[in-house]
C-alpha cells in the first residue's frame, strides 16, 4: 500500500511538470478532451506555475518538442523512456516520434571529487595511483559522465603517457532510475487494469523492455564487452576505429578506453579544414551500419552524432557502445531479401519472403500483401537521391504489414529507429547521398556470401557435418535408452528418497494442492532424466 502511495506521488510529480510544459494535455488539442480533463489540466498548471521549478522557454514549440523540454526537465529515467518511445512510432505516431529524437541526452556534470571517489570504491585504489592526471569533466549525460585522463605505462623500458576516457556512473543513479522505473511499473499496471483498451499497445511490456535496456547500461562492464566484440568484429575490414579497452581500470561503475584524437562528425568545419572528404565519410557510416547489421548481426544502435569521429586519416570512430543490437541469422537474411526486393521492386517475391519467414500470416492473401509492398516500394523510384530514404521505407513497410498482423521484433525496430539516425548524419554530410546506391554493394555482398549457390553448397556441407556428430553419438544414446527401460521394467520409476518422503508427508496431511504439486514436479524429473538420453 505504502509502495503505491509513493509511486502515485512520483506520477503526480511528474504530472505537474508535463502540465508546466503545456504538454498534459497539450492547449492545440484542449478542445478534443472532456470538459473535466481541460479542468484538470488547467490547475495542474496553475500549481506547477506558483510552485514547481523553472522551464525552459517553449513559445511556438510543438506538442512534441515540449514533451522532449519536460522529459529532459524530469531526468534520467524519463530521458530514457522519451529515447525509447522515439523508437515506437507505431505506438506514439510518426509525428510526436519524430519530436522526441531531439531529446538531448545531456545534464550537468557531477563533481570531479565525487568521480574519484567512485573510482576508488569500484577499484580499490585511488584515482591518483591509477592516473597521472585526471581532468574535469568533458562531457555529461544522464546515466554517466566523462573524464580525460593520462597513464604512465612502460614500454621496452620506456616510460610514457597515455591519454585514456574515464567514463563514470552518476552517483545514486541506479537507486534513482530503481524508484522512477518502479513508478513506470505501477502506472502500467494501473493503464492496464483500469483502459482495456491500453493492452494492444502492452504498456506493462514496454517498460520491462525499458528496464532490461537500462539495467545494461548501468553496468559498465556490458558496454567493455560490446565495444571488444565490436573491434574484434570490425578487425579483418578495418572499416571503424573503435577504443581499445582497459581491462584493469574497468568495472561496473567505471569504464576506461583508449582516447582518440579526432572530429566530431558534426563540425563540417573542422572536417573541411582538415581536407577530409566528408562525402566519402557519408557512405562509410551507412556502409558501416549496414555492414555491422548484415555479416555479424551486432551492431552499435546509438549512431548519433555526439557519438561519432573521424580521425586524422580519415577514418570514422565511434564511442559509447551502451546501445547495441543483435540480429539473428534468420532476421539477416529477411533484412537482406526485403532490401534487395526493393531495389529489384520484385513485389511478388516481396510477399513471399515475409510469408516463408511467418512474419505475415500464411492465411493473408498474397497479392493483396504484394500490392500493398508495391505502395510502398513504388514511391521511391524516380526521386532525387536526397528524397530517397530507406529508413523511411522501413517505416512505411512496418505500417503496411501491421495491418496484416505482423508482429515485428523489437529488434527490427530498433534497427529501424537507428537507420533513421544513421541516414541523418550521412546526410548532413553530404545532402545528395544516394542511400540505396551506398547500400548495394552491402546487400549485394552479404547475398552473394549466403544466399549463391557457392555458399548453399557450404551451408549444406556443414549441416552434413552436424548430422554426421548427431548419428555417432545415436548408439550410445540408443544403450541409454534400452538401460533405462530395463531398469523400469525390472523395478519400476524409482523417486529420490527425498522426494518420496516429500509425497508421504503430503499424504499424511491430505493437502491436495501440495500434493499434486510434488507429484507433477516428481513426474517432470523423471520426464527431464528421460529427455536427456536423447
């Protein structure tokens, strides 16, 4: 009861600031609500004006970009969930989707003194015996913030200084996103329970995929791994410099990685000062993503431009890897048909491709799903290469089949929402790319290496193998299985005593419910013994 008391108080809180920001019930659709909600609305207001915190200025702003002002005003957690929401047009509009992508993940700084003292925790030694120097803060976020420091390290007896990033997790941050994300929690239930009509949208599902996201960014060490595994991937193309990472000085709340010297992607600038091609650095980061998405199914999902560099000889960087995507091989080889179908504006095939891989319904008529991928596709053809977007494709295909039941993978969406990212930055880089024209030889590679007849031939030469570890082990397996049955036949299914002992007590006391729960788990166990021979 208490719990509910105080998550109800931290949603009117919350309430309070989206009223301040005009975004509660935003004023361009007061008149599209019931009498009593304007009323509410309009004294929320009123309240948080005599008694909450300044606001950001937000005249001639739209409903949207307010929701992004009141989110950020709110902190960490609502940050997260605005990033999150701006994933799911198909839940909040394409619109107000749209808006929430300028959410600035930006907050200020916590003091130096406080960063060291968490380094020293997590470490067990100070911060001046681990860096030579240690400097303020570069950058700061809503889960953690950045260091520039230097190590004195030994080579060929040698001394030298190394210049490494020390990110760092804000102090309380998991006990503050704990108590927002329980809220959440609570007001999804509460949506469910109360709105029938909320449980298409499954509210109490979004923020369990919200706290599994942020519950690996809080741990550091998850981001270490995902930037290794990224590198090791990227090692025999070399087509994205990524920071190596310091084992020693990494922890769950603290992460240090080789610094690189380099250009915000976003400085136009710098880049041309320094006579880097900036058209070419346009394709490498489509041609990256893609290449991450397709060949190894990981890929970095937090694309934007605070994340991006390109170094002295020209080649991209990219930092922060606490955002990260995975496709599956199935997922692959779908994203790399569907892209290639497009492009051969093959509808037909189209259809049949999301109707093999039981994304549609085999029940859904195929020419009518062809048609409406033709809707989709047709569009793009004869645009200027500016106009053409394939992230906006995506989007559109996504729209198209929801209205032939098919359910899409998270992860189909959040490489969605990052293609839109991804497309963004290329293009502020070079407004003419052609999306399609940088992707082709991606797609095109990918299909070659699985889909030719080379590579079936490969597939099939290693599922021969496979079978052929299956079948020796098949004898042995065949010895178990006749032990086990002679063993039954001669002395029955034999219980653990411990078991045993466990239905005799149920017995004596004639509890049917436990009863017949020892029973089904005795039975489950001999299923499991059984199921294991084979």
């Amino acid at each position: 009861m208490l719990t509910s008391l105080q998550h109800a108080l931290r949603m009117i809180k919350a309430g309070l600031v989206l009223a301040q920001y005009d975004v509660l019930v935003p004023s361009e659709f007061a008149d599209q609500v019931p009498p009593a909600a304007r009323y509410i609305s309009r004294l929320a207001r009123r309240w948080a004006g005599r008694f909450g915190p300044q606001r950001a200025n937000i005249a001639d702003t739209s409903p949207g970009r307010r929701l992004a002002l009141a989110l950020q005003a709110l902190g960490p957690a609502y940050i997260k969930l605005g990033q999150f929401l701006a994933t799911r047009p198909d839940l909040i509009g394409a619109e107000l989707a749209a808006d929430l992508r300028y959410l600035q993940d930006r907050l200020p700084p916590f003091a130096t003194a406080q960063a060291k003292a968490i380094i020293e925790a997590e470490l067990g030694v100070s911060s001046d015996e681990l860096f030579d120097e240690f400097s303020d803060p570069v950058a700061a976020a809503s889960i953690a913030q950045v260091h520039r420091a230097r190590i004195r390290h030994t080579d060929k007896d040698t001394e030298q200084l190394t210049h490494v990033a020390v990110k760092v997790l804000r102090p309380g941050i998991e006990q503050a996103l704990a108590k927002d994300l329980g809220a959440f929690g609570w007001a999804a239930r509460m949506a469910e329970r109360h709105w029938p009509s909320m449980k298409r949208l499954e509210p109490v599902k979004l923020i369990d995929t919200l706290r599994d996201s942020m519950t690996i960014e809080m741990d550091l060490r998850l981001e270490a791994a995902a930037a290794s595994e990224l590198k090791e991937n990227d090692a025999p193309r070399d087509m994205l410099r990524i920071p190596t990472i310091d084992w020693r000085r990494t922890s769950r709340r603290v992460l240090t990685a080789e610094w690189i010297d380099a250009i915000p992607i976003g400085n136009l600038e710098a880049l041309k000062a320094a006579n880097i091609d900036t058209g070419k650095i346009a394709a490498d980061v489509v041609q990256v993503f893609l290449t991450q998405a397709l060949f190894d199914g990981f890929f970095h999902a937090d694309m934007h431009q605070g994340n991006l560099f390109v170094d002295q000889e020209s080649q991209l960087v990219a930092v922060d890897f606490g955002i990260m995507g995975r496709l599956d091989p199935d997922t692959r080889r779908y994203l790399a048909e569907i892209l290639l179908g497009f492009l051969s504006r093959d509808y037909q095939n189209l259809a049949d491709i999301h109707i093999a891989a039981g994304y549609v319904p085999s029940g859904k008529s195929r020419d009518a799903f062809a048609q409406a991928l033709r809707s989709v596709g047709e569009p793009i053809f004869g645009r200027n290469a500016s106009e053409i977007s394939m992230a906006r494709l995506l989007a559109q295909l996504f729209q198209i089949t929801d209205s032939f039941d098919m359910h899409l993978q998270p992860q189909l969406v959040l490489l969605q929402k990052t293609m839109v990212v991804v497309e963004g930055v290329a293009r502020s880089l070079d407004p003419d790319l052609n999306i399609w024209e940088v992707s082709r030889p991606i797609v095109t590679q990918w299909m070659e290496d699985h889909m030719s007849p080379e590579a079936r031939i490969r597939e099939a030469a290693q599922g021969a193998a496979s079978l052929g570890r299956t079948l020796s082990q098949l004898p042995e397996a065949l010895r178990n299985a006749e032990a086990i049955g002679a063993m039954m036949r001669r002395d029955g299914l034999r219980l653990h005593p411990e078991t045993a002992k466990a239905i005799a007590m149920a017995d004596r006391e004639q509890n049917k419910t436990v009863r017949v729960a020892v029973w089904v788990g005795a039975v489950a166990l001999a299923v499991i013994a059984l199921a294991a021979v084979f």
